[in-house]
C-alpha cells in the first residue's frame, strides 16, 4: 500500500517554489513561439483593423498566392475561403474618406460576411453570401445608402481570384455612365471578360481602330458608338435599333456603313465583327 505521503504533493516552500519557476519557463517558452510564428508569417491581431485591411488591400492585389497564406489570412479576416464572394468597390468621396464607414457592421445585420478596406481610388470590400437572394439583399442596401457610384464584380468561389474579380468591380466602376443607377454589377459575359483580363494589352490593341475616329467631333463619335452598341445588343436589327435610338432605320444602316469606312472592317464579317465588337467593348470599359 502506498503511503500518504507519497501521493501528498509537497507542500515546503522550496519546492513549490520550484513548480512555479517550471510553469513560468514554460510559459514564456510558448509565448516566444507565438510571437515567432507570428511575426515569420506576419499574422495579423484579431480585431486589428488597419490589419485587416492591409491583408484585404494584399488580397485585392493579388499579393497572396500560396494556399497556406490563403488560408491564413481568410481565418483573419473571418472570411471563409470558399464562396460565393464579390468584390465591392466604392467611389470615394473625397481623397482619404470611405464612402461607406460602417458598410462591414450593416452587411453583418443581413448574415453577411465582409472585410474592407481603404484605397486612394476606392473603398474595397470582398464580401461572402449565402444565396443569390442575399446578393441581392446586399446589392440593394447599397442602392439604398451610397451616395457614389458602385462597382460590382461577378460572383467568384476561390479567393485567390479576388484579384481579377477586383479588377472587374473597378473597371466595372470607372466605365458606368453618369447619370445611371449608382450600383453597377459586372454582367461576366465573354466579351466584357475578355476586354477586362488584361487591360494595358486591349487598350493598345484596339487603339488603331479606334483613333480613327479622332477626327470626328466627340458628339458625333459617341453617336456611331451608341449606334453600334445598340445594333449590337438587339441582334443586328436595323429596325429595333431605330425604334431604342429614335431614328429611322436607314439612318442606323448609314452610320454603320461609317463605322465600317472608318475602321476598314466590314460588318458582313464575322471576323471583322468580332474584332469591332471587342474594340467597342473596350472602349466602354476601359478608355
């Protein structure tokens, strides 16, 4: 039988003296490798928010690519790393103050989940959502409260695609036409995706088509524009393009056959349409 004794843990001050040092050490031996593995992989402080945006402006800018940092700073930013997501970009008002200051903590009261932060073109959101009933739930309390125009990208699953879906949100925001519905949603189609995915190679591209209507005065080069884009959107229908732009039909026929004697292309070809298409497109967005 064991004696007393021997299960009584002691009780002289030496030896607990001795206990509280061990458990001491071990406590700020864990402590430094916490600090160590924060600072190796620069892990924000939860609640920090000039942290949180500097992951969110990383994220946004295509900084973080290796599935570890992923996962890392989703964890941080409480965002999950699989969508659906949209990125949200805000014009600002002026220089230096967000458009919407409290956006994270409304988004919240609708279930939704949202990091932000600022840039000097914008304020930036990536938002995650449950349904296409909660975008739409999103997109209209920003219709309700912005006073400035905003960008929308389409919807995305990975974050590691946030920064092409930020990308689109911003183009999406500089091309909306003022005056128009303030809130903008990126339609995703081929064509817009396409004149987006890289910017400074479309512009240059396409900016010998389209220089040669420099020489025509801005309203009348914006009046071909719309022309085309309205022909475009209904189908090639002379008719119905009169009928959106208030104009006989023979009137749509003779600005198209400018268009065509100004770029060299023909619209009975669909090569030279797709090429026609893609230029205006880029145009709309980016130019």
């Amino acid at each position: 039988m064991v004696e007393e004794s021997a299960v009584r843990p002691p009780v002289n001050g030496k030896a607990s003296g001795q206990t509280a040092k061990m458990l001491t050490a071990q406590e700020v031996f864990a402590a430094a490798l916490a600090r160590t593995d924060r600072e190796e992989h620069n892990l924000p402080k939860f609640g920090d928010d000039s942290e949180r945006s500097s992951f969110v402006d990383a994220l946004v800018h295509g900084r973080l690519i290796d599935q570890w940092s992923l996962w890392e700073v989703a964890d941080c930013l409480r965002l999950p790393t699989c969508g659906p997501f949209v990125v949200i970009a805000v014009e600002l008002p002026q220089v230096g103050t967000a458009a919407l200051p409290d956006i994270e903590s409304k988004l919240r009261s609708l279930d939704v989940l949202s990091a932000w932060c600022l840039l000097p073109e914008a304020q930036v959101g990536v938002v995650h959502f449950r349904t296409d009933d909660t975008l739409d739930d999103v997109l209209a309390l920003l219709s309700r409260i912005t006073t400035t125009h905003v960008g929308v990208s389409a919807r995305f699953d990975d974050l590691r695609e946030t920064a092409q879906a930020f990308r689109c949100a911003r183009v999406t925001l500089r091309g909306r036409p003022d005056p128009g519905p303030l809130v903008s949603v990126f339609d995703a189609s081929i064509l817009a995706t396409a004149a987006v995915s890289a910017p400074d190679v479309m512009t240059k591209l396409v900016a010998p088509m389209l220089q040669s209507f420099t020489q025509l005065a801005e309203n009348e080069r914006e009046i071909l524009f719309e022309t085309f884009r309205v022909w475009m959107e209904h189908d090639g229908s002379l008719r119905t393009t009169g009928e959106v732009l208030f104009c006989h039909p023979n009137t749509v026929r003779y600005r198209l056959h400018r268009i065509e004697h100004y770029t060299g292309r023909s619209l009975s070809r669909p090569r030279d349409v797709a090429e026609l298409c893609l230029a205006f497109e880029v145009h709309r967005r980016l130019m």
